[in-house]
C-alpha cells in the first residue's frame, strides 16, 4: 500500500456510476493515475445456482480435474518425459481423460461425505454497497470540479462525500 493521501470526491451506489465518473475524468485528460475506486460496507453474497445431486458433484469434480490433467498430459508431452514419439496433444489428451476421471471420483467422494449438509451448488460474490471516487489530495479540487461538470450535464449527482 502506497502512503499517499486521498480524498473522496463523489459516491455512487453502482459500480458502473462510479466506472463512467472515472471514465468522464479519463475524456477531460485528467491524470487517471491519481484516482481509486472504494468498495464500502462490502458483504459477501452467496447466489444459490442449482440443485446438488450425485450426477452434479460428479460433473462439477470431472470439470475441476480435467483441465489441469490436460495441462500436466501437454506439458510432459512438450518436454519428452515419457517418450518421444507420444505427441503431447495426445498426452494432454490422457491427461484430460485421467483427471477427469479423478476429478468425479473426487467430487462423489465429497458429495457423499457431506451427508446432504450441502444439497446445493452456488456461486459467490463480494458486493459493495456503496462506491467512493477517491483522488489524491493535490489534483482533488480539479476533479471534484469536473465531476461536478459531469453531474450537471447529466441531471443527476452522485451521494454528496
């Protein structure tokens, strides 16, 4: 972390008002390199996706160990490991093939140790509530001037800061 001194300048409730507010200071040349965008009262936001079964966390494990066995397969067959005449598309291909395999036995072995404690998959996301344009403290009038020139032209204003 630097030790420069910030100063907020604007908050929005949405990521994408403050995006275009920087946006807005980026078209009237203003020195970008001098502004940060805050995440305030950030809470962690679990969206439930679908149903776990057997045939999912089976799925879900085979996807998981299929990539990285295509990795390791390419990467013994372009560094000759095994044998040379083996292409390493067709290791990477093996590769895939084991992990997947690996990767579902994996995954139903887990799914059955959670004992349906966990019946679901989900994604998860950290979300901000609030957004804060901040901008070092030697250029903060310039910007609070142009962001004010921002809101004007668009008849709205962001939360007062």
């Amino acid at each position: 972390m630097n030790d420069r001194t910030d100063r907020p300048i604007a908050s929005y409730s949405t990521y994408a008002d403050a995006e275009r507010a920087v946006d807005y200071l980026s078209d009237q040349r203003f020195p970008v390199e001098k502004v940060a965008i805050v995440g305030h009262d950030v809470r962690l936001v679990e969206q439930v996706v679908g149903r776990m079964d057997y045939g999912t966390a089976a799925l879900h494990g085979a996807a998981a160990g299929a990539v990285p066995g295509a990795l390791i397969g390419w990467i013994f067959g372009l560094l000759n490991w095994l044998n040379p005449v083996v292409s390493g598309l067709l290791l990477a291909l093996y590769g895939l093939i084991f992990g997947a395999i690996v990767g579902a036995l994996l995954g139903l072995l887990t799914y059955a140790l959670q004992a349906g404690r966990r019946d679901f998959s989900s994604v998860s996301a950290m979300q901000p509530s609030r957004y804060e344009v901040v901008v070092e403290e030697d250029v903060a009038d310039e910007a609070a001037r142009l962001i004010a020139g921002l809101q004007g032209a668009r008849g709205s204003a962001p939360t007062a800061t």
